[in-house]
C-alpha cells in the first residue's frame, strides 16, 4: 500500500541506513502482533521526523541519544540509536561525549548507564569487525 507523501518508503529508507539491515528489526518484530505500530514507527518517526532537513541525521542521531540516555529506561533504544549514530558518520568519541553532556540534566547514572550500553555497541562492532 502506497502511503501518502512516500513517508513510509522514506522512513523505511532512513531506518535502514541507520541499522544497517535490509529489513529493520523494529518494523519486522511487530508484524505478527502490532503491523500499526511499526508502520507508525517507520512513517512518523523515521519518515517524518528523522528526515526533516533543519538538522542533518548525524546531528539528529546525536540528540536521540542524549534524549534516550536522559530517560534512563530504553536501553534497547539507546544501542540502536548509538549504533545508528555510528552508521550516520558520528565518531565514536563524539557519541561518547554526547553521552557525557547528559550527566549534567540527567545524573550520574544515566550517562555512566549509557556509556556502558555503548561499549556493548563498539565491542559487537568490534567483533563483527575482527576477521576469525
């Protein structure tokens, strides 16, 4: 089905870039039980929003992280996101500093909770990156 303004074809598109799969996990674990739901995911978050042109997807990524490491309990989120924001151009480093930033609005905990969700994200880069 064809959606209005190809918000879904877009959404699809950035998520895709974003986590490197040809079929995002997001969309495609919620269709058996909760199609909506991911279609709401791929057209508004990712197809409306993410793609917006005021903020680049580097920078956008960046702010999703910081945003997500503030809330302090979507850790699943957090990794895709820094993983996303890896795939979007960001260094390390500055993923790691954007995660810093957060400790001064949202604790101590937060940031050294999302610091560690991303040495999880760089270890299994790392690892798919290692030839065996």
């Amino acid at each position: 089905m064809e959606h209005p303004y190809g918000r879904h074809e877009r959404g699809l598109k950035t998520l895709q870039h974003l986590s490197g799969e040809a079929e995002p996990t997001v969309v495609t674990s919620l269709a058996d039980i909760a199609p909506d739901l991911g279609r709401f995911i791929a057209e508004f978050a990712y197809g409306d929003v993410l793609t917006r042109p005021e903020l680049d997807l580097r920078d956008r990524e960046l702010v999703t992280i910081g945003a997500l490491a503030a809330l302090g309990n979507a850790a699943p989120q957090l990794r895709f996101h820094i993983n996303g924001a890896l795939n979007a151009g960001c260094t390390r480093a500055e993923v790691i500093e954007a995660l810093i930033q957060i400790a001064v609005y949202a604790g101590f905990p937060a940031a050294i909770n999302a610091v560690e969700a991303a040495r999880e994200v760089f270890a299994a880069r790392d690892a798919a990156d290692s030839p065996d």
